[in-house]
C-alpha cells in the first residue's frame, strides 16, 4: 500500500456515519498495517525514538491526520473497529511461544485501558499479587509504565525489586512453569506499538492505540481477563471487541460510575459480561453493578486510594499490605480497595459472584503470607535468568 492509499482512507472518514463508503473495519486494519509498515521502513533513533529526517514529514502528517479524523469519527469507539485494530498490532508483535497443552488451572491477567484521569493506587497489579497466591489461580499481568498516572504497573514492578527488562518474549517460557505470579511489561513485546509511540506523543490526542493496551496480551493461554475502561459509552462495544480478539476467554469489562477504569472502592461498577457456551457455540452477554456493600467492605473516597508515585506505592504494597499489618474490618483504604479487586478477579475464575467469599480468598492469600512469596518468587526466578 502507499501514501495515496492511506490518504483515500482518510477520505473515507470524512463522510456520513451513514454513507456506505465510510471506512469499513477491515480497511481500518489494513490501514494500520500499512502505516506500522511505513514508520518500520523510516527507521528511529531506537526503541521510541523520534524521526530524525525532515522528509518524512509529509508522511508523518498523513499519519497524524488519519488517526484524527478517525478519532473525530467515532468509529475508533466501536467494537469491530477496536478488534481490528487490536489484531492489526499483533502482526507486529512478538508472541510468546508456549506449548500448546490445556493449562492445568485458570490463568488470569487485570489491566486496564488507563485515561481516567484520577491517579489511584495501583489496584490492578496489586490485585494481580493477591490472586496469584490463591490456589489454582495463576495470574500473567501484561501492563506498560505510567502514561497519565504518576505510577504504572512497570513502575511498581521496578520499585518491587524486579528487573522486568529481563522478562521478555524468549525469557518467560522459562518463568512460566515455576511462577504464578508474571509481570509482562508491553514494550518488549509490541515493537509495532513502540514504532507508534513518537508520533502520538507528538500529537498529543488520544487515538485508538489508547484503548488498544488490554487486547494485546502476548501470552494466548490466557483465559480469564479483567478489563478496566475508562468511560460507560465504551463499556458495551470493548466487551463485543474483547470477545472477537479472544472468543476462548471468559471476560469482564469493568467501569466504576465515578470515572475509573477499575472497580472502583465507592459507588457503583458496571461489569459487562462476556463468556462462550462451547457446548452450543453461543456467545453469551450480561450486564450488571456491583458495589462495595456487596463484598462486605466499607466504602472509600478516590482520594483516600490515591497513589502517591512508584517508590512510595511499592514501600505500601510490600511493607503495609502484603506484610499483613492490616486486615479485614480496619476499614484501610487501600487494604479494602485491593481485596475488592481481587475478588473480582477471584469470581471471574471460578464463575460465581459469592463476592465475599472473594474477599475472604484475597484476605486469606495476604495474611498466609502466600501473595508475599508469589511476588518474592518472580523477582528472584527473573534475577536468576
């Protein structure tokens, strides 16, 4: 494809949402193809480097100018669009290679789009700790550093003690079998996305490749996913995306009512549903809210879960939470925040919505110590590489 072709795409973008000649999905994935293909051949200054010819302008503005007008279109909001675009990146990911056999428990990974905007703690990757030393939970967390938050799941990791530039397509079949507990940090696994990088940033919008993240895990054993959005309008049309990238996953797409792209510690979260009857072939959808008082816990203002930057998260998450110096019933902000989390996470694997019996699972996995050493054993497996 050329330069031409992209641009008659963004023409394409510019008409009725009801003109038959909009931009279907399957143009939609042949575009972004096409333009990874063409950043690949400009080359970069490494890994998320900046185009350094001014030739290439003329490029980088076709570019720029057809992922905004497909974000003014809407269309990157809708489900077909979102998993094509998912599956278009994938081409230019390194996958990881495992033995296809049936994984003896559920495998889970929690991440979240990111974009809300309200800097809370890292729930998703603490959640992803706790359940992981539950028994026949094993937990792949896939997951980048800070873009609008002041701490990112790679973040965290780091300030853990886990050197997670060792963790990488050809390492982790390594770690695989003796860890139930894995950290994948998406950079080294999607070079397309790293091609992408520069450009955005320098566009300075969101475009589709924001809501890409959650839908482009490495690992394919994957068969339980959490999926934080950041925005109700996007809730109904990720989960249909998030079933046509993964059709053999069970999923909840999740959106706490006060703006947060997790369950949220106050008010209501709206799950969407996903899950395939093999038996009849059928795809099953639901909706439905939960909240705080359903769990059992007490509820907590945004503000009393906010994070305070990766060394400081780290230093609670090690010394306060995992240490078990709190508990079910002190009412600890960030404790409850995390056990809600994790039930969530707990009940997606084991098909119920008993959510207090999820609390007392990821409370039971913190004070045994077993969350403590599931973490302890992946830094130490990944130093040992």
């Amino acid at each position: 494809m050329s330069e031409k072709e992209l641009v008659q795409y963004t023409k394409k973008l510019l008409v009725s949402p009801e003109d038959p000649s909009i931009l279907t999905p399957t143009e939609l994935h042949d575009a972004i193809v096409m333009i990874m293909n063409l950043l690949k051949k400009l080359g970069t200054n490494g890994v998320g480097g900046v185009p350094n010819d001014v030739t290439q302008m003329p490029l980088l503005i076709k570019i720029a100018s057809f992922l905004t007008a497909l974000r003014t279109s809407g269309l990157d909001h809708k489900a077909e669009y979102i998993a094509e675009a998912a599956k278009a990146v994938l081409e230019f990911s390194r996958l990881v290679d495992l033995p296809q056999q049936k994984p003896q428990y559920n495998i889970l990974d929690i991440v979240g789009t990111g974009g809300d905007g309200q800097n809370t703690f890292n729930v998703s990757t603490s959640a992803a700790i706790v359940a992981s030393g539950i028994p026949h939970l094993k937990i792949c967390k896939h997951g980048g550093k800070a873009s609008t938050s002041n701490s990112g799941a790679g973040d965290l990791i780091g300030k853990l003690g886990c050197d997670i530039a060792k963790v990488t397509p050809t390492s982790v079949p390594q770690l695989w079998n003796d860890n139930d507990f894995l950290f994948l940090l998406a950079p080294y696994f999607h070079d397309g996305m790293s091609l992408m990088a520069p450009l955005r940033k320098v566009l300075g919008i969101p475009t589709i490749f924001n809501v890409l993240g959650p839908l482009l895990h490495p690992v394919d054993h994957v068969n339980k996913r959490v999926l934080g959005v950041y925005s109700h309008d996007l809730g109904e049309e990720y989960v249909k995306a998030a079933a046509m990238v993964y059709p053999q996953s069970e999923i909840f797409v999740v959106w706490g009512n006060v703006g947060l792209d997790e369950v949220s510690p106050i008010g209501k979260t709206t799950v969407w549903h996903f899950k395939r009857d093999q038996q009849y072939e059928q795809d099953n959808f639901q909706k439905f809210d939960i909240e705080p008082s359903m769990f059992g816990i007490q509820e907590h203002s945004l503000q009393d879960c906010i994070s305070l930057g990766p060394e400081a998260n780290a230093h609670i998450l090690r010394d306060e939470i995992l240490s078990g110096k709190h508990k079910l019933g002190d009412n600890h902000p960030i404790y409850d925040y995390i056990l809600l989390n994790t039930a969530v996470l707990y009940c997606l694997a084991v098909g119920n919505h008993d959510w207090k019996t999820g609390i007392e699972m990821a409370e039971a996995s913190i004070q045994s110590g077993s969350a403590l050493k599931s973490l302890q054993h992946f830094i130490d497996s990944v130093q040992n590489l």
